[in-house]
C-alpha cells in the first residue's frame, strides 16, 4: 500500500501540531526540573547548615535554569542536525585526545617524582588542574575545527555525512510566479529535475494572500499557484519540501524578493523564477536564477529551411496569398498560398526562419506550389 500524499492543509496541521507538541515539552520540562530542586531542598540530608537557610534560592536556582534553557532553545536562530552532528563528533574525538595526553603527564609526574611531591595534595591538585585544562583545550579544538570543517570530513571518513542527503547537488528555490505559471509541474514530469525543490513558508503565504484576494483575476492566479504545487507534491518524479524557517540575514520588514535571495544564498541553492526583476536582483548577489521563460525560449524546436512540417492554418495573411499557423509553443508560421486552405492542417516546406525580438517566425510554402517571387 503506497503513502498518500501530504498535501499543503497537512503539513501546515503537522507544523501546529509541532508546535504544540514542543510547548507541551517545555512546560513539562520547566515542571519536572522545578520539582528536582524541590526535592533537593527538603531533603535535610543532602543540605548542609549553609544550604539549608537558603532552600527558596535553591528552588529559585532550578526554576531560573529551567527558563535560560528554554530561553535559548526558542531564541536558538537556527537549528542544525549537522551542528549537533559536529559538536558530539568533535567531544568525541577531544576527550579521546586528551585521555592520551593525561597518560602523558601521569609519566611525566611519575617520571619526576623526586622533583615532585606526589603525596603533596597540592601537588596532586596542580596535576589534575593540568589535566583538566588540556581536556577542556582540546574539546574546544576538535569542535572548532569539525564545525568548520565538516563539509570535507566525509572525505576523510567516507562513511561520516554531517549534510542532509538530498538529490543533486544544490536545492531550487521556488517562486510564487514559477509555482502560479505552472509549467514547473510539466516540466518536473520529464524527470529533468534531479534536485529537491524548496518552497519557503513566506512564499506559501503569498500564495494564499493572493487565492484569497478581492480582484477576481489574483484570486484566479493564487488558486491556480496552490493547484500547481498540489500537483507538485503528488508527483513521484519530484523531491519537494515545505520549508518553515526564515533566512537569517532577511531583515524584519524584508519583502518577499528579498528573503527568497536571501534563502538561496543560504542554502547555497538556486532561484527559480519568471519574474524579470528578482531575476536581475538574484543574479547580481550572485545566486544562480532558473527562468522558466528562458528555459521555453531554449527548448523550441530547431527549424531549418528546407525541412518539412505539418501546420494547421487558422487565419488569413497580412499580404496577398498568405496564410497563418502556429506551432505547440507559439511560434507563427507564415505560408505562402496559404489563404485558401484555412483550417486545414497542410505539409508545407520551410523557406526562411526570422528571430525578431518579438520572437521567431517561420516561413514556407505549400508543398508542390510555386516559389513567390519579388517582382
């Protein structure tokens, strides 16, 4: 039995329920934190004299700690499995460099024992101080040099991966004009696409900001945006994710443009787009832009005179003879003595193609009719 798709109104009831789920956590946290301290202080044995006159700093104590943790798990700017990943790897391999280097200093001290006074408690004091240092020093350096070096680790150690596995090489961010003008969808059916595709929280309000409109024509294109994107997310062929977090450099009135450049730099991704003014905007910040007008413009078939092809002609021609057709992706084609034969599909061979900054047009005549030529 295949998985059901996740549509948008489920991953946005699974991100409330998150949510919840993480409040819920917290408090029972706080409370059982809370009540740790409280134990400590009624338990008469475990307090000194000193302590015991201070049972409420105590509980005081363990209820404040309780709320800088939480404080700096809500305020972290951005959580990271890699940054975890890195941190216990680097523990790991400091306290394995620094049980070796204690070894050392144990025969050191061993080594000179006439110098040093091991039955001395201060000297034994001094030692483990040494020792202590060194630990600490060496966390410090196996953590700062995974963290920012994690990236090359895997190829140090094939079998470690601090990144998250996805296709390609590097995320396309989507936006609102790609998702609204839908080719996107027919385009991820070919299977050209191999990376994940990301489309941001802020671009999803747009989205609805727009479906919801009072102007009946955005109202059309913010419903046929949340359409394509279902049709998205239905489709095998394509690795799509919504994404919750906002970028962190995006400014706090940043508009929609802006935090989406500011999301592909920092996932070292790609923008894809049909909007002309992000496009020059991206590309002068150096992010990588797709254009779906510029990917079309690409992919029209290569004509060349003296080839053949089938063209229903739909309309007369400006001039005197003439005949109008058009192709799959709307490229006019122009046919000499064609006027007679409108809405026919004729065989025609290709005279001349003209690229004009309107597009390109097509020339030819009907097969087995005579060449017009210029008086």
């Amino acid at each position: 039995m295949s998985d059901a798709p996740i549509s948008v109104s489920d991953r946005a009831h699974a991100a409330r329920s998150s949510m919840l789920f993480l409040l819920i956590l917290r408090v029972v946290f706080a409370l059982v934190l809370i009540a740790v301290g409280w134990n400590l202080a009624s338990e008469e044995r475990l307090l000194s004299k000193q302590l015991s006159d201070h049972r409420d700093l105590i509980m005081l104590a363990f209820a404040g700690t309780a709320l800088i943790v939480i404080a700096m798990d809500v305020f972290m700017p951005r959580k990271s499995l890699s940054a975890i990943s890195g941190l216990f790897f680097g523990l790991v391999v400091g306290m394995v460099v620094a049980y070796g280097l204690s070894l050392v200093i144990d025969l050191l001290a061993e080594a000179n024992a006439g110098a040093i006074d091991m039955d001395n408690p201060g000297s034994v004091s001094v030692v483990s101080a040494i020792k202590l240092a060194l630990g600490v020093v060496c966390c410090y350096m196996a953590v700062s040099f995974i963290m920012q070096t994690k990236d090359d680790v895997r190829f140090v150690i094939p079998y470690v991966e601090f990144t998250k596995q996805t296709k390609g090489s590097r995320p396309m961010v989507l936006d609102t004009s790609a998702i609204v003008d839908g080719r996107i969808a027919d385009i991820a059916d070919t299977k050209i696409f191999d990376a994940e595709m990301i489309v941001p929280r802020f671009v999803l309000q747009e989205l609805q900001t727009i479906a919801d409109s009072n102007d009946k024509l955005k109202r059309i294109r913010g419903r046929r945006g949340l359409d394509m994107l279902n049709k998205l997310q239905t489709n095998e062929k394509v690795d799509i994710r919504i994404l919750e977090v906002k970028p962190e450099r995006s400014a706090p009135d940043a508009g929609v443009d802006e935090m989406l450049v500011d999301l592909a730099q920092q996932l070292d991704g790609k923008v894809v787009t049909n909007d002309f003014n992000l496009n020059k905007v991206a590309q002068l910040r150096g992010v990588v832009v797709i254009n779906i007008n510029d990917l079309a413009s690409a992919l029209k078939p290569v004509v060349l005179p003296g080839e053949g092809m089938a063209i229903k002609i739909v309309k007369p021609g400006e001039e005197s003879g003439q005949g109008i057709g058009y192709l799959d992706d709307g490229t006019m084609v122009v046919v000499e003595g064609g006027r007679e034969r409108i809405g026919d599909t004729v065989q025609l061979g290709v005279t001349s193609v003209l690229q004009t900054s309107a597009g390109r047009m097509i020339f030819g005549r009907l097969d087995g009719s005579p060449e017009r030529r210029n008086a």
